[in-house]
C-alpha cells in the first residue's frame, strides 16, 4: 500500500499542492502575524510612564485655557495635575511601572505632599478638595501625622518594602473589622473577610500587593475577586438580575473551579497559564504564549486546504475518470481508500505543524522583550492549570502548545474525514468543498451567537462543529452542556467512525463510470 | 501443457443485472495465453460491462471470474498473472508527465526495471514526448500512452475497449503489430470492437454476445474454413434463380437478398452453379466468394437470433 501512498504524493507534487499551501499558509501568518504586532502594545513599561509624563505636563500647560467654574476648582486641578507630575518623574527616575504597588503609595505620597503645602500656606485643604484627612485636634498635629505618614511612604517606596505596607494594610482593615462587622450584614462581613484573607496571603508569601510582574500577588488578586463573586451571588439577590439563571449557574461552576486552580496554584508554586495571560494584560504587553496561541486562529487556512484536499482526492478521480486506472493497481479497493486517506491524514498533519512553528519562531523574536516575555524566556514558564471532574490538571506550557495544536489538528482531520465521505458519496468535488468550508468556518462564529446553554437550542451548537472544539474538552468549559461531556465525545467519535465506514463501504461496492 | 495453452482467464457463469436489464447473462469462457480474443456484439450486448468486470469496475452479481486461477477480488501486487487495460477513451492527469504514469503504474510491480519501460516507451513511439505533460499530447499520442501503460506492467491479460477509435490508419496499424506481438510472447489479448473487418485481421478467436449473452464462441480458423463458403450471385430474376439452385443442392443454404442470392454450404461448385442458372435463363450479373467471413457470420448470427 505504500506504493499507492507514493502515487498520491506524486499527484500532488505535480500538482504543486505542497508548494501553494506552504506559501498561502506562511503568508496568511504573516499577515497575521503583522497586524498582531502592530495592535499589540509593545512599548515598554517605563515608555508608558514617559508618555503618561509628557501627557500631563500638556495637560497642566493648557489648564488656564480651560474654562473652570471657580478658581479654586483650577487651583485644585493645578495641583492634581503637579502631583501627578511629580510621581511620574519620580516613577520614571527610579524605574517604577505604572502597575507597581509603589505607584500607589507615590500617589498617596504626593497628594499629602500637596496637603502639606496647603496647610504651610494657610490654606484649607479642604477648599481643595482634600476633604478625607481624618480627625485630629490641630493644624499642627494634623501636619506632623502627615509629615509622618509620607515619612514611612516614601521609606516604603524608597526600600521597596511590601511587607510593611502590606501587614499596614493588614492592620488597618483587622481595626476596621473589629469596629465596624457588628453593625455589617452578612455580604459586608464575608467580603471584607476576604480581603484580610487576601492581605494576610500577601504576607504569607511575600508578595507585593497588586504586582502585575509577581504571579502570586495577581494570583491572590484573582483569588480574591473570585471569591467575591461567589459571596455576592450567595448573598445578594440584586446582584445579577441580568443574568439567566442557566448563565449563573454556569459562572458560579466556572468561577468555583478558577478558585481551585488559584489555591493549588499556590500551593504548588506553579504559575498558571490565566494567571500569566492575565499579567501580560495588566502590563499592557503581548507575550510569546499569548501570541502562539493566538495565531491558531490561522489553522483556518490549513482548514479549508484540507477541505479542498479531501473534497478533491477521491472525487476529481471520479470527475477525470482516472479513477478507472487507479483500480487496474493489484491493490483492494478497500486499500485504495486506505491509501487516499492516509495520504489525506499525512498531508494535514504536515501543514498543522507550520502554523505553531511560524509562531514559535515569529513570537520568539517579537514578543520575548516584554517584561512578562522575558520571565518565560528565563525560565519561569507557566503551566496550563485546570479543575476537570473533580480532579487537577496540571500541564507544562509546551505541551499544552503541542497538545492545542494536535487537537486542533485532529479536528481538522475530522473535518476532512467527513469532507471526503461527502465528496466519495456525491462523486462531486464542488459541492462538498461549498457546504464543508462554509460550515468550518461560519459554524463557529454562528455558534458563539447561540448564547443558550439550554437544551435543545443549545445542541445547535454542537450540530455547528460545536463538539469538535476538542479544546474544550481539557479545559473543561464546554462549549454546551448539552449533550453531556461523554456523550458529546461519543457523538463526535460516531461521527468520525461512521464517516469512515461510510467512504470505505462506499467505495468498495461503487461501480465506476465508464 | 505448452505455454500457448495456459489459462489466463475464466468466467464462470458471470452475471450481472442493472435496471432490470440483464447486463450480462451468465457468461462462461477459458481463454488462454497467446490468444487474441475479439468480444464482438451489437450496441448494449454486454461488451463493455464484461471487460469491466474483469478489470473489477463492476461488481458480477454471480459467477466467479479468476485470472491465473486466482479470483479477482483476492488478487494482490504478487498475483501470478497480472492485468492491464487500454479503456475507451482513457483519462490522464493532465498536469503530470508521460513518464509519471508509466511510474505509478509500475511502482507496485519490483521487477519491472527501467530498460523494461523505455522499450515500452520506444515501441509506442512516445520517446520525444514522454516527459512531457499530458495536457500537451496529441490525441494519438494520448492514446498511446494509455497503451504504454497497459504494456509497461507485463500483463497476462491485456484488454482493450474499442481501441481504434482514438487512431489513424497508421496508428491501427501498429497497435495491430504490437498486439500480435503481445500475443506472440503469451499475453492474452481480448479487443472488444465494432469494427469486424478490423477483428477479422487481428484476432485469433471471436466471441460474439447478444443481450449479455455469448452467442457464439469459434477460432478464425473455424471462420476462414475453406470448405464453407458464402457466394453472392447478382442476378436478374432472384425469385427464380432461388428455385433454380434451390433444386440443385441439397446441403446449401440459399436466401434472396434484394438482387442478390446469398448461397452458403460446404464444397460450393460455382461454375456449375453459374451454368444452370445460365441454361434456366437467369442473368448472371456478378458472382462473388464473400471476402469478410465474419461480418456475414455476425450478420447471418443476428438475423438467426432475432
């Protein structure tokens, strides 16, 4: 049968099928992989802040042009806008992002600088605007709280010392607790419970507040705004009346398993795959996972080549009547089928592996100079983490990739499988090419707009290659939760079996035109 | 059992019904190697689907059909005997070479060596052409690709549907040669044609069919007999003439075709003939020994049959 394998590869040698895939596939990433670059924000973290910089100096440049209703209310903004200034210099000469915890305290830093002038000028802050300053008994007592406060915050900022300003933080809101959780309902109570559980998992692993650079401070973030959601869909009746019920329920799974998948995570000291997609979008950058899984969207292409493969290997023999010689070869019919098959499946593999290779090698050289980048470049590669059936799954970045990416092969040797059967069944190369690249590429989209997750709308979803989504079934979101997770792989399993018996059967007792 | 005489080919009882016509009617046969078999019969007699089944485009709904003993269905890249085909109008990848085909013909079949394709090439007169794409080849030339591909393997069994419809004079010419010289090697040969006078100069036996069946099944030799002979006598009065020599013979066949009168049987005296019709006052316009034995073979077959 190798032999008949060999015939198919010669056609499509001559044919140049190799030739005009490879370049419409490597120009359609290209292309792709263009535009993603020239959307995504490269710049880097210090940029933003110099641009942030330039910004508000214009913008304190033309604050007099501005028509203001009174002119404290213009003082007011002159000062903002100086204090503004002031940070970001001050960001900008000691290399601080924007998202760095100390952005914070600089801000608070700054505007009690700005209180500290007013109250040494006479002046009332709060005809600035500075209204929240607290008690205190005098002018002079409230200066040197102040002068104390902006002491330890920029001591803080100056040593970079989170653990300080975290178990303040800690502190501050165990002495709110205590004063205030009698008078509290239940949501209040639970939700500033999980805030002192947050600060105090700061602590506990010794991470900085609101660091989009540190996993397990984005981890905790993530952790904690999860738990959030879950206390307010318990205890607050009015917090999702725009939700379905169906939609709640499917949030509230999603949302318990996200906390299984943070706690473990930290646990294990394993950084998840969300968690750094989530940095790279807080930094405002674009990393090389996030872009090699993004350029999978160009399987599409290798898609509709396999369509185009599969609808024409059996088929245009019949429309040339080649099909005739074929058969004079001392091969079974049913190894003839075989042969085209294989030779479809070999075909399909080859192409999917251009797609990750392009992006592995486009996405190392423009996407690994970014802060979050340059952390899996060094080593610290995440793992894609994930809570399927009571059970955790734990899989390393690259194999995740390499698994993606078969899967999405594998679907596209689905496709074609069923393209194939069609085209053998109809002896029609057109027809089957039509309706199977229509249907892969539209069904998608048109599923995405079914947002039911009832039955029996929702198997629509399914009947528009919803189930052949095979990512899903390792991230365990699926598409619709009907019909179940096994037997939606059971249909898919029938489909791509009875496909297969069908071309075979088909073929074997076909009478061949003359 | 001398290699002339080894069977290449049998069919046993081979039916096959479609639309509830029969296609073909449980047809048996043995050919042999060295044999050119012609498969003559009108439109719709089952020619055609017959060589079909055998090169298993179709399926024989009963009957079995073996090539060197083997069963069609069972046979592999190792089968004894191998087949080939050269089909009614044959198709092409335009976009591959001349040379390509040869190849993925070849290539499941090891002992075939490249000497064995380039004589193959050279005989079929595709030397200049043959790496070449289809898509530029004449019509001849087309068609004697199809031809180097049946012969490149080595057949057993080469068969060829109408195969001088796609071919000048000349190229009928040689194909004829390079059959006979297929046969003369031991390929059994079977040529399914309209064409009988074609078939009367090529083949070595004729199986004639009707309505899917064999009707008839004789050597050339058997065709050619010299002691059977048909003459055809252009006369004045055909009614009479008929009498006249229906009298004087008693093991001969006479019937009047318009002016003429066709007399057949065994040991024909045609100058005595001529005599008595001359001495009963016949006009004896023209007397002809029939030089194409089997079209008036198929002929006199066709009108028995109806």
């Amino acid at each position: 049968m190798g032999d008949l394998i060999r015939n198919e590869f010669l056609k499509l040698h001559r044919r140049h099928f190799f030739l005009f895939s490879f370049i419409l596939i490597l120009l359609s990433a290209l292309l792709f992989t263009v535009v993603y670059y020239m959307q995504s924000d490269t710049r880097s973290d210090m940029d933003i802040v110099a641009e942030q910089l330039e910004r508000e100096k214009t913008y304190l440049g033309q604050i007099e042009t501005i028509q203001w209703e009174t002119d404290l209310e213009m003082q007011s903004a002159i000062l903002t806008s100086q204090a503004t200034i002031d940070r970001l210099q001050y960001m900008l000469d000691h290399s601080i992002p924007q998202w760095d915890w100390r952005s914070d305290v600089l801000s608070k830093y700054y505007t009690n600088q700005t209180i500290l002038s007013l109250l040494a000028a006479g002046q009332d802050p709060a005809d600035y605007g500075y209204t929240d300053l607290g008690t205190y008994e005098s002018k002079a007592t409230l200066m040197q709280k102040l002068e104390n406060l902006r002491d330890v915050q920029i001591r803080m900022v100056e040593e970079n010392d989170y653990m300080t300003y975290s178990q303040e933080q800690l502190a501050q809101l165990q002495q709110t607790y205590a004063e205030q959780s009698s008078s509290m309902d239940t949501l209040s109570t639970v939700l500033m419970d999980i805030q002192i559980e947050s600060w105090k998992l700061y602590i506990q692993y010794k991470t900085a507040p609101g660091a989009v650079d540190q996993w397990k401070s984005v981890t905790i973030q993530e952790l904690a705004d999860e738990k959030q959601w879950l206390a307010r869909y318990q205890y607050d009746d009015q917090a999702f009346t725009d939700m379905t019920q169906e939609e709640l329920e499917r949030q509230k799974t999603w949302v318990q398993r996200r906390i299984r998948v943070n706690e473990y995570a930290l646990k294990k000291d394993q950084i998840p795959l969300s968690i750094y997609d989530k940095m790279a979008e807080r930094a405002k950058t674009t990393t090389y996972s996030e872009f090699v899984l993004a350029i999978k969207n160009m399987m599409r292409v290798v898609m509709t080549i396999a369509i185009a493969l599969a609808a024409s290997i059996m088929a245009d023999e019949f429309r040339r009547r080649t099909i005739r010689q074929v058969v004079l070869a001392p091969y079974s019919r049913t190894q003839i089928a075989a042969a085209k098959l294989i030779t479809l499946l070999i075909s399909i593999v080859i192409l999917s592996l251009l797609i990750p290779l392009f992006g592995m090698v486009s996405g190392r050289l423009l996407f690994s100079n970014t802060t979050i980048g340059q952390s899996v470049s060094s080593g610290a590669v995440p793992s894609f983490i994930a809570y399927i059936h009571g059970r955790m799954i734990e899989i390393p970045f690259h194999l995740y990739i390499v698994i993606h990416y078969l899967l999405e092969a594998f679907k596209i040797g689905v496709v074609a499988i069923i393209t194939l059967m069609f085209a053998t069944l109809t002896e029609s190369v057109a027809v089957p090419l039509l309706v199977m690249t229509i249907l892969s590429l539209a069904g998608p989209a048109i599923y995405s707009t079914i947002y039911t997750y009832v039955y029996p709308a929702a198997i629509l979803r399914y009947m528009l290659f919803g189930n052949l989504e095979l990512v899903q079934y390792i991230q365990g979101d699926l598409i619709a939760p009907y019909p179940n997770y096994i037997t939606s792989i059971i249909v898919l399993a029938v489909c791509t079996l009875g496909s297969l018996a069908l071309y075979f059967t088909d073929f074997k007792y076909k009478d061949l035109p003359n | 059992m001398s290699k002339e005489k080894e069977v290449v080919l049998e069919l046993d009882n081979v039916f096959r019904m479609h639309g509830g016509r029969r296609q073909v009617d449980h047809c048996s046969c043995t050919l042999y190697a060295g044999e050119i078999v012609g498969l003559v019969g009108p439109n719709s007699a089952g020619k055609t689907m017959l060589i079909r089944m055998i090169l298993r485009h179709l399926r024989a709904q009963e009957g079995s059909i073996k090539i060197c003993g083997e069963d069609i269905e069972k046979r592999g890249p190792h089968s004894k005997g191998r087949v080939s085909a050269v089909l009614e109008n044959p198709s092409y990848y335009r976009y591959m070479t001349g040379l390509d085909h040869l190849k993925m013909a070849t290539r499941p079949y090891k002992d075939i060596t490249v000497e064995m394709i380039r004589k193959v090439v050279d005989r079929t007169g595709l030397k200049t052409c043959i790496r070449d794409k289809v898509a530029t080849y004449t019509s001849k030339q087309r068609y004697m690709l199809a031809v180097a591909q049946a012969l490149v393997t080595q057949p057993a069994l080469l068969l060829l549907d109408e195969p001088t419809d796609d071919l000048d004079p000349v190229g009928i010419k040689n194909l004829r040669e390079i059959l006979k010289e297929e046969a003369a090697k031991g390929v059994c040969v079977v040529v399914s044609s309209h064409i009988l006078s074609e078939m009367d100069m090529l083949c070595t036996r004729i199986i004639i069919m009707k309505d899917g069946r064999f009707i008839s099944d004789l050597s050339s030799h058997e065709l050619l007999d010299p002691n059977r002979a048909r003459v055809r006598i252009r006369v004045g009065q055909p009614e009479r003439a008929y009498e006249v020599l229906e009298a004087l013979f008693d093991d001969t066949t006479v019937r009047i075709d318009n002016d003429e009168l066709i007399v057949t049987g065994e040991n024909l005296q045609i100058p005595q003939m001529n005599r008595t019709l001359i001495f009963n006052e016949v006009d004896v316009y023209e007397i002809a020994v029939n030089r194409e034995p089997l079209e008036e073979y198929f002929m006199e077959l066709m009108r028995e049959e109806e």
